[in-house]
C-alpha cells in the first residue's frame, strides 16, 4: 500500500534527480557581483537547493573515499617491493581506484564523448 508521504517522497526524489545541481550552483557563483549572485540565489527553488546539498554531501563522500585511496597508496609505498603487505595493499589501492572512480562517474564526472575524434595515420 502506498503512503501519501511515500508518493510526495518519491515525487521529490524525482525532482532532485531531474535538477544539474552544478548548473545551479554555476548559475549563483557564475558572476562577479554580489548582488548577481544574491539575486541568482534566490531565484533558486527548495528543490534546487535541495539537489546542491545532496550533491555536495555526495562530492565529500568522494573526496573521505580518494583521500583514503591516497593513504593506502602511501602505505603500500612504504612497504618493500615483492612483499605480502605491499601485495595486499597493492589490492586494496586498485579495489578503493576503482570505488572512486565508479563514484565520480556516477556524479556525471569522467564522462567520455560518444565520439572520439581519430588521429589520422598519415
């Protein structure tokens, strides 16, 4: 059974999805007055706010996770080549690469284009 709070949930949900919280925020800071950006500012709705927040909570989930990609890195490094914990924490810096950038891309980030321009072979 649907709930009137689940479908105004969901409702929302899909608004907040539906919004590029980078072009709002660019719309806001994208000028050198600050009475441009006050008055771009509030012309933002709740909902586009809402989806800035969302969006940079999400973009400091992924700045905690690369700077502990970086911390095993340099512990990896610190271990001698060839050895068992340089192995292990060889794995876990490729395993927290690949979280990272699955987390980047899921936030628009790294996006390549459908076409790629060919270099001639001349």
């Amino acid at each position: 059974m649907t709930t009137v709070a689940g479908m105004i949930e969901a409702k929302l949900a899909s608004q907040i999805s539906a919004v590029d919280a980078s072009a709002v925020a660019e719309s806001i800071v994208g000028h050198s007055s600050h009475q441009a950006k006050q008055r771009f500012a509030m012309q933002a709705s709740t909902v586009e706010i809402i989806a800035m927040a969302a969006y940079l909570v999400r973009l400091q989930d992924v700045a905690d996770l690369t700077y502990d990609m970086f911390e095993t890195a340099n512990r990896m490094d610190e271990q001698p080549r060839g050895t068992p914990a340089r192995a292990e924490l060889r794995r876990e810096t490729l395993e927290k690469i690949a979280v990272v950038g699955a987390s980047l891309e899921a936030l628009g980030f790294g996006r390549s284009p459908t076409t790629v321009p060919t270099q001639s072979q001349e």
